[in-house]
C-alpha cells in the first residue's frame, strides 16, 4: 500500500502535518481495531427500492464464505462507492447508478457505512455521527454557524493537511473492497470510497468530487478526479488556497476532467417534457407547486415551519401547492403539524408506503393536485430518492444549496449549512435555473411571494433549464460512467 499521506500531487508536507495523519489513524485503530488482514466475503442481492428503476445490486458482506457471490459482472459490471452522508452522496450515486443503468451496465452499490462489523463503517459512522450533530447545531446557533461551522466547512476541509489525515484513514477502509474484482471500474461519490479504491488496489477509479468549492477534502490522488463546474476545475487543477501563502504544484491534466451535473437519466431524458408542463400550469393560472425537502442532517426544521405558515393562507385559497419530503426524519413532520395552524386539515400523508409514493409521483404530472403532502420513507434509498420522483412534478423546488443545487428544476435556495455550499447557489443563479441563496427568512419569503405572483420567473428557469440541457450542462453521469469504462477500455 503505497503511502499516500507524504506527498499530494508533488507537494511534500510538512512532517508535523505527516505525523498528525499517522497519529489520527493509530487513535481510530485503538477505538475501532485493525482488520487490514480481515478477508470478507461479499454477496450481491437485487435494491429491493430501486433495482427496478435503476437496476442497482447492492454489494454486502455474506454470513460465510459458502454464501459468498462470485457473480460479479467483469464486462458490464461498475461499483459505486458510497456513504450515506446527509442525503448529498447517496444522491449523487444514484444519478451514477441511473447513467450507467440506461448505458446497459450493472451498478453495485458499495456503502462503506452499511457493514457494521468493519472497522471502516465504525470510523465513517464516528465522523458522519459529528457531522450530522454540527449541521443541526449551525441551524439553531448563530454564533456556532459563524466561528466553528462555517470556517470548518469552508477552510478548514480546504487544506491539504486535512488531506493527509483522511488519506491515512482512509488505509483503514479498504479491506472491504478485497473481494471485489480488481478491473472493475469503480466510481466513488465520496472521497473515502474513493481513497480506499486506490489504496486496495482497484485499477479504475473515478472520484466524482460534489459542491462547487474547492476543497483538498475531495482529493484522492491515484483517481480521476471529474468536477461539475468549470470554477471548480480551476480551483482543483491548481490546488488554489490549499495551503497558506503557497502556491502549489497542479493537478496534471490527465487526472482531472470537467463533466457537467451528475443528474439521474430519468431526469435528464424528461427535461423538455417536465418544463412544458410546468409552463403549461402558470399560462393556465393552475396551483404553483413547491417541493421542501429536508437535508440528510434534519437540519432547517424553523426555516420550513416559517414557509409552510407563509404558504398555509395560499394553499387554503387553491394559489398554491406544498410537498414536503422529511426524509427518514418523522420526527420533523411531526413537529411541523403541531406547530403549523391548520396544517393538519389540509394535509396528506404519504409514509413508508413506497408503492404509494411512486403512483402520486407518476399521478401528479399529469392530475390535478391539492392542498399539502408529507413524504416520510424510514427506509434510505426511499428517503432520499422520494424527492428525484416529486421533482418532475413540482414547479419550484425549496432547498438549502447541496447537490440538489444542480438538478436542472427551478430551484428557491434557503440559507445553507455550512460556506461551502454558497457556490452551489452561485453557480445555479448565473446559469438560470435557480435563485441566489437566501441568506434569512424574510428573504426567503420575499422569493416565494415573486414566484407566486410572477409566473415569469418559474418560466425563464424552466426556458434556462432547457438551454443548458442543450449545452450538455446536466450529462455529467453519462460522461463519469464514460470514463471509467474509457480507463478500463485503454488500461490506464
């Protein structure tokens, strides 16, 4: 295992910074143990949720070495390596899962957080554990947002120190990836997926790196590395603000690409036809409909009360729709229904009936709809896919700028978590398809106030949206599975 923790892309770091790295994986070792000579035999099993969308086989760790699988497809087959970290990553694996399904290949869904006996889950779940504490602590402390969480997020994960630790942790993860065929390409939609691909030895590794800021977090040298925006290209190919007062030595060109949005195909294929309906309803002076999705941390719970009591008036008189999307956070919905003044008789609900959810999905493109409707899955895959199905459906979707900030759907941002999601609304504003962040909530409902009145808004996103599908904005699936077959293709 070649140590990657020395030396980045050429820049050797300091050795107080190397012996932090080491210091970091001995500590999780004492906590978690060491199971680099651990041999796990793997099984595959069709995604009960969505192997009939996308064809997904998940990727687990069998009982014994007699149940083990030995089905791995070598031809067609492509991992996807994951961890569910709020809902971002596993969004992204799931457009990468579409791209290559509707390409003919198989997708195996690698979650290096589901197997709980590896040391590798135990750390994941450890950090993903701080994580998604800090999110929800930065969405009620002003003062936590801008001394702790924000600069954590915005420069603190921008250093190639941090870079060194997590490559060093990351020697902790790849046991799992042990009996998984050496020449299947692998696309990782985070970067310990990715960084423990190379260090097990995967000969074709894709990092498809998410946001639109520049991090050394994201980094995983030995990977392609592909990025959404063409800032962020910039700012990965030359390493920019990585390290203070320096200036670094560059990325080479062969491994780093620009691809576009990583969009599911049953999105991308659809654009034309969901911006038509959309226009068709606001000509038709039909119920504008917005979608809130809750993040993966359960974050932003006062931002949403504060917009369902705005919209509850508009919903009453048929100006309006609502769908919220808690996710797997019951609990938010819950709390909403109790705090929002007649939101109980006017409301819907849709939970853990998966079936159920796909018909009014589908339903909704073409019906007339009501009132609001609450979307609570306990189930992952359905928490976090909820929101792609309602997304063809609604005409406005309300989110905090994530990934879901290059979906190609006229989006309304709020308030991020955390500065590193600033550019994903930046970048969504200058190519039209959505609004600048929201930084507070009378500007929240300022924004839902000029969609309700101004259909001209909604209907320049949606002429936008299909303009930049045209320029190939939103093919950045098709093209990260391109590439990891191209590797594969020419053995590099």
């Amino acid at each position: 295992m070649k140590d990657r923790s020395k030396c980045i892309f050429g820049n050797v770091m300091p050795d107080a910074v190397y012996n932090n790295a080491c210091k970091s994986k001995e500590n999780y070792i004492k906590k978690y143990g060491d199971d680099f000579k651990k041999d796990y035999p793997l099984a595959l099993e069709d995604n009960r949720q969505l192997g009939d969308i996308l064809g997904i086989k998940n990727v687990r760790i069998a009982e014994s070495m007699v149940d083990a699988s030995t089905g791995f497809d070598e031809e067609k087959g492509i991992v996807v390596g994951n961890i569910r970290m709020g809902f971002g990553h596993y969004r992204i694996s799931m457009a990468i899962a579409s791209a290559a399904h509707y390409m003919g290949y198989t997708p195996y869904w690698l979650d290096l957080n589901s197997f709980p006996e590896t040391t590798c889950t135990k750390v994941i779940s450890a950090q993903n554990d701080m994580y998604s504490m800090g999110s929800r602590i930065s969405g009620k402390s002003k003062v936590f947002n801008k001394l702790i969480w924000e600069p954590v997020n915005y420069d603190v994960f921008k250093q190639l120190a941090y870079n060194a630790s997590d490559q060093k942790n990351a020697e902790l993860m790849a046991p799992v990836y042990k009996n998984i065929p050496k020449n299947i390409p692998v696309v990782a939609t985070h970067v310990w997926p990715s960084q423990a691909a190379v260090h097990a030895g995967m000969k074709y590794v894709v990092n498809a790196i998410p946001d639109n800021w520049p991090m050394a977090l994201h980094l995983s040298e030995g990977a392609l590395h592909i990025v959404q925006t063409h800032q962020a290209y910039q700012g990965y190919r030359t390493l920019n603000g990585m390290a203070l007062n320096q200036v670094l030595r560059e990325i080479p060109r062969d491994q780093i690409k620009y691809v576009g949005h990583y969009i599911d195909h049953e999105l991308v294929a659809n654009i034309e036809e969901d911006c038509e309906r959309r226009i068709r309803r606001a000509d038709n002076k039909e119920p504008i409909r917005f979608l809130l999705t809750i993040g993966g941390a359960g974050a932003q719970k006062e931002i949403f009360a504060a917009i369902l009591n705005y919209l509850m008036p508009h919903v009453k008189k048929g100006r309006c729709v609502v769908m919220v999307n808690v996710g797997d956070y019951k609990n938010v919905w819950d709390e909403l229904r109790n705090e929002i003044d007649g939101l109980k008789k006017v409301s819907v609900e849709h939970f853990d009936d998966w079936q159920d959810t796909k018909d009014f999905a589908d339903r909704a493109l073409d019906k007339e709809i009501r009132g609001v409707h609450g979307f609570y899955h306990s189930d992952i895959f359905e928490a976090v896919y909820c929101t792609n199905l309602l997304m063809r459906c609604c005409d406005v979707l309300v989110t905090k700028p994530s990934e879901l900030a290059f979906y190609p759907v006229p989006k309304l941002f709020i308030k991020r978590v955390g500065g590193h999601e600033r550019w994903g609304a930046i970048h969504s504003a200058e190519i039209g398809d959505g609004t600048m962040e929201q930084r507070d909530i009378p500007h929240t409902l300022q924004m839902l106030r000029l969609f309700l009145k101004d259909k001209g808004l909604l209907k320049d996103m949606c002429e936008n949206i299909v303009q930049n599908k045209k320029a190939g904005i939103y093919d950045g699936a098709y093209k990260a599975v391109e590439l990891a077959m191209e590797m594969k293709k020419n053995n590099c």
